[in-house]
C-alpha cells in the first residue's frame, strides 16, 4: 500500500512538473501578446492621429477650394456686368489658327 502511494505520489509530481512548465510556457506566450497588442495599439493611435491630420488638412483645402470658386464667381460677374460674355454663354471659334509658313524654317530647302 506504502508502494502505491508513493507511485502515485510520483505521478501527481511529474504531472505537477508538466503543468509547472506548461504554465510556464503560456505566460511567456501571454507577455509576447500583451507586447504585441500594446504595439499594436500604438500603431493604432499613431495611424488614428495621422488621419485626424489628413482629414484636417482635406477640410482646409475644401475651404480654400470654396473660397476661390467665390472668388471666381464674382470675377465672372463682375465680367459680366462688364459686357464680357461669360465662356458658357460663347462659343468656340472653329477657325483654325493661321499657319506661318516659312517663318525662319529652312526645313525642306
């Protein structure tokens, strides 16, 4: 009877020793996780400002895109009331442009 406990207090032992290393094992993989992920979450906060940044930057340039086109609509009217046409309101001219022949060219001489 001493002899059977002893065996099965040895097997309780190594499988203590094996779930020891084990655990072991899977808290290193846990800290290897918890670094990634807290990496992870840096990249995520770096890549999250960076946007705001860009989204910033796109609003700016929506402003100034606004602001020239008011810009160029009044110009436009102000042309307008001139008595410039506006470039919708003309059409293009169809003559082709004049050709200058021989003008300095020695091509073909």
């Amino acid at each position: 009877e001493n002899y059977e406990l002893q065996e099965k207090c040895g097997k309780y032992e190594e499988e203590l020793d094996l779930l020891e290393e084990e655990n072991a094992e899977l808290r290193d993989a846990l800290a290897v996780c918890q670094r990634d992920l807290s990496q992870a979450k840096e990249e995520q906060l770096a890549l999250f400002l960076e946007v705001n940044e860009l989204r910033a930057r796109v609003a700016e340039r929506d402003r100034e895109m606004n602001q020239l086109l008011i810009v160029n609509s009044d110009m436009m009217m102000k042309l307008a009331d001139e008595g410039f046409a506006s470039p919708r309101d003309s059409k293009p001219s169809l003559k082709p442009a004049a050709v200058v022949r021989g003008a300095g060219s020695t091509f073909g001489q």
